[in-house]
C-alpha cells in the first residue's frame, strides 16, 4: 500500500487508478544505496527503471581523460532510467548515490506485461517522458547557448518553482556537484554566486539562498543581464 501511495505521486504513474497502482507497486522493489555506489553502468543492459525514494542520484557520463559530466541530480520522487527500459536499450549514462538514498526499482519485464494487460498505462508514461525529454532539451540548451551566471541563475529560478516560488531556498547539492550540474568548475560557480551577492539578486547563508531581486535574476537566466 505506501508503495502504491508514493507511485500515485509520481508524475510519471499519476492519473491511474487505484488498482493500476497497486498493480505496479506489486512488482516494485526497495533498494537501499550506500554513498557513492554505483546504481547502473553506462551501456549495460537496462532491465528496469528507478524512483528516488530518499536522498539523491546523479546520473553522470565520464570522459576518456577522467573528467566527469554530471548530467542531471534527482531527488525523492523522481524517475530515472526510464527511456532507456522503454527503448529496450542500454543506459547512455552511469547513475551513482551521492548520499545515502533507498530506490525503487521495478523491473522491465514486470511493466511490460502490466502495459500488455493495461494499455492505457503506456498512455501515460508517453506523456511523463515527453515532458522528461523537453527538459532534457532545455538542459542541453542552457548548457550549450549560456554563460554561467546564465545558467546558475536559471537553475536558482528552476529551484524556487520546484518549492513552491518561495524567495528563501536551499541549494539540494554540494557545490562541487552543482559545478558539475552547470558544466563548469567549484572555483568558477563560487565566483558567480558571490557576484550575485554584490548585485543584490541573493544573499546567501551557508546552503540557504534569499531571492532578493527576482527581476534581475529572471533577465540574468534569458540573457537580458549579465554580471
């Protein structure tokens, strides 16, 4: 039951009915991850998709030289793996716990015979990863087309909106990883957000962010600023 009710709150899963739910919660299966282990290997096999139930999961791809690109961090609630289970494919990424976190796994076999009883559940998952894909785009876009302070000032926005548009928010990761986030470096991002501080668009207290010009930080994230 509290896995069905958790898969209810899950854009991907949301809309289906009661017995739908509890039909995909029965093939479900608690994970617990440890700090810094590896969930699934860039190219292997995807045989399910995961949600996030607690902490946090990067999903990462990792260059020829050692360098890492972070790609995206999702927090509870949130889906990962998805496309690739759906292409029958193999993950494009790694996916690694930054914190301690617990998943839910449900394997790929188990969702295909549910979609074969119940078409109506592809229906749904279509329009959840359309929506995956558009942000993804958008991500691809922010890090191709804007500087820096662009990008950071737009993943402020994208944070606030995430808490319900409130001013004061805190950032849900180190800032080594958000660098990683950003696609640049620790150094580089400190210098953007203490620039940010001098502008008066935040003040910042530790992790916690106070939108103090939200104006300035929205023409900053479309380009219409710059620090």
């Amino acid at each position: 039951m509290e896995n069905s009710l958790f898969l209810g709150r899950i854009p991907l899963f949301s809309g289906l009915s009661a017995q739908q739910l509890e039909s995909m919660a029965s093939i479900a299966v608690d994970r617990p991850v440890d700090k810094g282990q590896i969930i699934f290997v860039e190219g292997t096999r995807a045989e399910g998709l995961y949600i996030v139930l607690d902490g946090r999961v990067k999903i990462f791809k990792t260059a020829p030289d050692g360098r890492e690109a972070v790609m995206h961090v999702f927090g509870a609630g949130e889906p990962f793996g998805e496309v690739a289970v759906f292409q029958n494919d193999v993950f494009p990424a790694n996916a690694m716990a930054v914190e301690q976190s617990r998943v839910l796994f449900l394997p790929r076999r188990g969702i295909v015979d549910r979609i074969a009883q119940d078409p109506s559940l592809a229906m749904n998952m279509l329009a959840a990863l359309s929506r995956k894909l558009r942000m993804f785009t958008r991500q691809v876009e922010a890090l191709t087309l804007k500087e820096i302070p662009q990008r950071l000032a737009a993943y402020l926005l994208h944070l606030s909106v995430k808490k319900g548009h409130k001013d004061v928010i805190r950032l849900d990761v180190s800032k080594s990883l958000l660098a990683g986030v950003l696609g640049t470096a620790r150094e580089t991002l400190s210098r953007a957000l203490a620039k940010l501080v001098e502008t008066g668009a935040i003040t910042m207290e530790g992790r916690t962010i106070t939108i103090t010009d939200r104006e300035y930080l929205t023409a900053l994230a479309e380009g219409h600023e710059s620090l």
